[in-house]
C-alpha cells in the first residue's frame, strides 16, 4: 500500500497536480464555488451541480447496498465517486496554481481519493454524497435568493401609442426610435425620457426626485421614464428609451457593483480554506505515529468543512420563517450582516411617508364654508384614481359629505379638473391651472401658496364661476407604524437618519415629530450614496430603507438593504430584504430573526468542529481510526443540521398554539 504521506505531499505539490493535469486537463477553471466542466455547463451550473448530486447519491446507495448484501457493487460505486472528483481537482488545482494557496477543494480531492486508494469505498461514496448535498443546499439557496437587477421594461407596457400623421397608433415599445411622439395618459406609466411637445399633466416622480409634490408638466417640460401621469394627456417627444433612459443608466451602474457583492466567502467555506494547509501537513505527521488509518481520520475530521453544510440548512430556515412572517429575505448573507447593523437610514417619501397624502387645513374665502367646497372638490374628482384625488373623497367621505351629480360628463383634465355641478362651473387644480383658466388669484391664496410651499405641502385651489373661492391644503402621510418602529431602533440604541430629495421644511417636521436628531434634505440621488458612504466612514454599519429609483444606488451602497413591495421595480430589485407587508411593521422582527441566526451558526459551528477536535485528540491517544473518525463526523453532522431546524420547528409550534 502507498503510504499516504507519499500520495499527500505528491498531490498538494506543484509538480505533483502538473503531472495530473497532463491527464485531465483543465481549460479555464472557474471560481471555487462553481463546478464548471464545458462551456455549455457554464450557462447553468445548478443543473451541474443536480447532476453530480444524483451521481453521488447513486454511488452511495450502490457503496450501501454492496457493504451490506452484495460486494461486488461497492466496485462499482468507484466510478461515480471518480466522476466526482474532477471538479474537486480542478477546484484545488485554480487554487494552487492561480491563488498560491491550499483550499478546502484539495483536500476534500485528496482525503476521498486516499480513501478510494486504501479500499474504504463506502466511506469514500459517503464523504462525496456529503459534500455534493452541501454543495447542493448552498446552489439551491444563492439561486433561490439571488435577484438579478430586472429590466425597467417589465414596468412599462408591451405597447406605446404613437402619434403619425396626427392618427395614434399601437406599437410595440421596442420599436421606439428616437425622435418618435407618443401620448401618455392619466394613470399611466412613462416610458421614455423626453420632452413634451403638447398638453399639461400632473407627473409624481418622487421615485426619481423624492420631491413629494407632483410636478407640473407642459410644453417643453421634461419628463423622465418611470414616473408617473397622475392627471392629464400629454405627447411626448421621445429622446431617450431602452438602454438609454435615465433608469437604465443606473441599473447599469447596479450591475457593475453587483460583482463585488457577489465575491464574498461564507464564515463556513473560509474556515475550511484557512485549515486546509495544516490540516494536510497534520496528516502527514500522522502516519508515523498512527498509520495510514489515523492519517485518514485526520483528513475526515477535517474542522470547519461540516458547517459548510449546516450553515446553508440553518438560513434556509430562518429565510422560510422570515417570508412566514411578511419578509422576503432575497439574500441570505443579509441576515447574517444585519447583526453588525448600528445605523438606520431611511428614506423620507415613500418609505416614512405613504404615497396618498391628507387633506391638512381647508382655506375658505367669501361666504362658502370647509364643506361645501370640499363637496365640489370630491364630485370633481370623483372618477379620478390618483393620490390626491383619493386624499380629498377620503376627507369627504369622512365628513359624511353628500356629493352632488355631475351634469357635465366632458372632463377636462390637465394640472386641474373642470366639470359642472349644481350648475355651477367648477374647476380643481394647480396654481398654474387657474391661470391658464385666465382667473385672478387673490393675494391671500398667493401668501397661502408661499407658506404652503415653504412647509413642503401641496395646496389645491377650487375656483366657482370665475372666481377662486378656497384651497385644500394636503400633507404627506406618516405610516400609522412608523413611530412604534424608531422607538423600538432606539431603544435598540441604534442611530437613526431620514434622509430625503424634499425640501427643508418638510424633512425637518417630519424628523421633529418622529424624534430624529439626524436628517439631510433636497438630497440628489446620486449623492445618497455618498452620504451612507461618509456614514460608514465612521465606523457604522447602516441598513439604509428605501423606495425609489432615485434609492437605488444608495440601496446598493448600505450594508444592508431593504426595500418595501409596492416600490419601485429598481428598488425591489436591487434590495437584499422586502417588507412584504407593504409596511414597516416587520422590522423590529427582521433584527430579532438575525440575532437568532447568529446564535444559531454559532451554535452548528460548534456541532462540526467538536467532533473533529475528539477526533485528532483520539488519534493521538487512542490510535482511532478511519471508521471512528467517519461515525464522530456523522453524528456531529446530524445534529448540527437537527439544531439547524429548529427554527422553523418553533415557528411551527408558535403557529399550533395560537
């Protein structure tokens, strides 16, 4: 028999894989988490790793079947496990040849070839059918959890109408070109950057700017893909569409830094690579003193290479009890990091604020009462479906209004509303509506206007007749939940921050009423980021909570980042954690659930590398053997993945009794 310090030192030289690659050549290895054997494998490396899984688990039951009824088969359980060594190989071989160092790829080639060599074929089929079932738990999660930064074209629509001869026809919107005219509608989502060339509209694009304020757009205006036409018709000249909008060119930018995000080790897999060299060398000083046997079981009681198979198991658990507990959990890793988090950071309007806003102060002017102008307003708006219409029939139908008929069905929509009412004309809108309508605006409504603006509100003016005779004045919407979660962060003893692309006046209320010390305000997108970058700066570890397109690239810069579901398709995307709830209602439990997992990993490290201590210390002592080795190993295994289920085993009791 060949000792095996021979066959280890021959295999963990240089001169010694160069010798084996003359037989199995490698050609482009790649990264140690793959197994990459063709071209075609490397478009779908989950079905790679399902194929050499089933191989494995077929040589194991022929090993099992062969040890206890019918030998021979064991034989044949050898060219499974042989198949399976080739990624094992080339894993070691890019390790040592490329990173000038031993990883748990080596050793897990040599401690099953030397047990193949040595005759111990059962042992052999179950260490491969071991580490193929972790390898498949840690597949299985990166490729159930990983979220690719979707395509904003998922948002838009199929179809755009495209204005021709001044005929509007349906298009695919992938055949726009620039220069094209297409029309957007009330309630509809633009998908183009551009300018507009006819008609008024209302836009919400707050996920662009954070302003909560629609914006008024008319000839010449810009408008911007993703955002939103609350009211009005508008033609739009397109400048920028597809890969070329202002959206698309910051998922480009999500796209080059989701690389580095993806290159991080897991605790387990970089333990297991740290004692991959003394491990080697520890089994080499072992033949004299124990034998090949004791040899062996030094390489099986390999510290730290279990747990790469608990850990997978153990937030697989968590991720399932957190999504039954209304949070998606899209990677893993987040979990774990957001333990280390000290540092909050949150966006202002969508986040902290709802999208509909309430209707605040009512201004009245001559002889026309709060409700009486509040009814003209809600029957004006009756047929609409965006924010601020909703905000003013909510009002109403809290007051218990009465609305009256509309006699004229001829909508004229643009920044306002104009409709006919116990005959009376109505109009509902903007500042700039009413001028265009050609009605003076009192002095009065000018100063309202300019106080309202200073304190980031929206001011909607009801004109009867000819004449201005009031204003609804609407103020964002604190989520009901909001102040309970910040008093849980504090009491936490966590730093909270808002930051926001409003205004000053608004940020600082808002920071004012929810007891936040730290705020920043008419914040750009991109220097969000730079921000929670000069926050980490100090030291701090900053979960940043957003909602918008104009979030995304700071979603990408925090630790770790969590988005609600009702965001932004970017922000959804882009985010590692979604509240699904649509609310933060769930966050206090999302820092319990990863304090948990620590304790849980903590815990499954300890049942992997117990039994490997045991193990070398017995070698020495007490000349154990391959089989003790394998039976310690296995035992220690078992019941790091059974403490491993014990989360959703408890969320399972808690849902019984309930």
């Amino acid at each position: 028999m060949i000792p095996l310090l021979f066959i280890a030192s021959s295999l963990i030289t240089y001169k010694g894989l160069k010798l084996i690659s003359k037989i199995l050549p490698v050609k482009n290895p790649k990264k140690s988490s793959e197994l990459i054997v063709s071209k075609q494998e490397i478009s779908n490396p989950e079905k790679i790793t399902n194929r050499i899984f089933l191989i494995s688990s077929t040589s194991l039951a022929l090993a099992t079947v062969g040890i206890l009824f019918y030998p021979p088969l064991l034989y044949f359980s050898i060219l499974g496990v042989t198949y399976d060594l080739i990624p094992l190989w080339q894993n070691g071989y890019k390790s040592l040849t490329e990173e000038h160092k031993i990883n748990v790829g080596a050793v897990d080639f040599i401690a099953v070839s030397s047990l193949l060599l040595t005759g111990h074929y059962f042992i052999a089929a179950l260490t491969d059918w071991i580490f193929y079932f972790g390898l498949k738990l840690v597949t299985d999660m990166k490729d159930n959890s990983k979220k690719d930064v979707v395509s904003i074209f998922e948002k838009f629509p199929n179809s755009v109408w495209l204005v021709k001869n001044e005929v509007e026809i349906s298009i695919p919107f992938d055949d726009l070109k620039t220069g094209d005219v297409i029309v957007i509608n009330a309630g509809e989502v633009i998908p183009v950057d551009g300018s507009v060339t006819k008609g008024v509209a209302l836009v919400d694009q707050h996920i662009l700017t954070g302003e909560s304020q629609p914006a008024e757009k008319e000839i010449d205006s810009q408008i911007f893909a993703s955002t939103v036409v609350l009211s009005g018709r508008i033609w739009v000249k397109v400048e920028k569409s597809g890969k070329e909008t202002a959206v698309e060119k910051i998922t480009e930018i999500l796209n080059n830094t989701a690389k580095y995000k993806m290159s991080a080790q897991s605790k387990g897999e970089k333990l297991a690579d740290d004692i991959a060299l003394p491990t080697l060398m520890l089994a080499g000083i072992t033949i004299p003193v124990s034998g090949v046997s004791g040899a062996l079981a030094i390489l099986y009681s390999y510290l730290g290479d279990g747990i790469r198979i608990v850990a997978p198991i153990s937030t697989l658990n968590f991720l399932k009890v957190a999504s039954k507990n209304g949070i998606l959990i899209k990677d893993g890793r987040a979990l774990e990091e957001l333990r280390r988090v000290n540092t909050v950071v949150f966006d202002k309007t969508g986040t902290l604020t709802q999208e509909q806003p309430h209707v605040g102060k009512i201004y009245t002017l001559n002889d026309y009462g709060e409700n009486e102008l509040l009814t003209y307003a809600a029957a004006s708006e009756y047929k609409q479906s965006h924010p601020i219409a909703k905000a003013i029939l909510q009002e109403a139908d809290k007051r218990e209004l009465k609305l009256p008929t509309i006699d004229d069905a001829n909508y004229e929509i643009g920044y306002g509303i104009k409709v006919v009412a116990d005959d009376k004309l109505i109009r509902v809108g903007s500042f700039r509506f009413m001028e265009m309508e050609g009605i003076a605006i009192p002095e009065i409504m000018i100063n309202i206007m300019a106080y309202c603006h200073e304190h980031g509100y929206s001011l909607i003016m009801i004109a009867i007749g000819s004449q201005v005779m009031g204003a609804i004045e609407l103020h964002a919407t604190i989520r009901p939940e909001v102040k309970m979660i910040i008093k849980q962060l504090q009491q936490r003893h966590f730093a909270v921050y808002i930051i926001s692309g409003d205004h000053v006046e608004p940020t600082r209320q808002l920071a004012e009423e929810l007891e936040i010390d730290n705020y920043f305000a008419e914040v750009l997108p991109e220097n969000k980021a730079k921000i929670i970058e000069d926050i980490q700066k100090e030291g701090k570890s900053v979960c940043f909570i957003g909602d918008g397109i104009n979030d995304s690239i700071a979603l990408k810069q925090a630790d770790v980042s969590i988005s609600l579901t009702g965001a932004s398709m970017i922000a959804t995307d882009t985010a590692q954690i979604l509240l699904l709830d649509k609310n933060l209602s769930q966050l206090n439990k999302l820092f319990d659930l990863a304090q948990e997992l620590n304790t849980n990993l903590n815990t499954g490290l300890a049942t992997t590398i117990v039994p490997g201590v045991i193990v070398i210390g017995g070698v020495f002592f007490f000349h154990f053997g391959i089989t003790i080795a394998s039976i310690l190993y296995t035992t220690g295994l078992a019941a790091g993945i059974g403490h491993s289920m014990l989360p959703l085993a408890k969320y399972h009791q808690l849902e019984q009794e309930k």
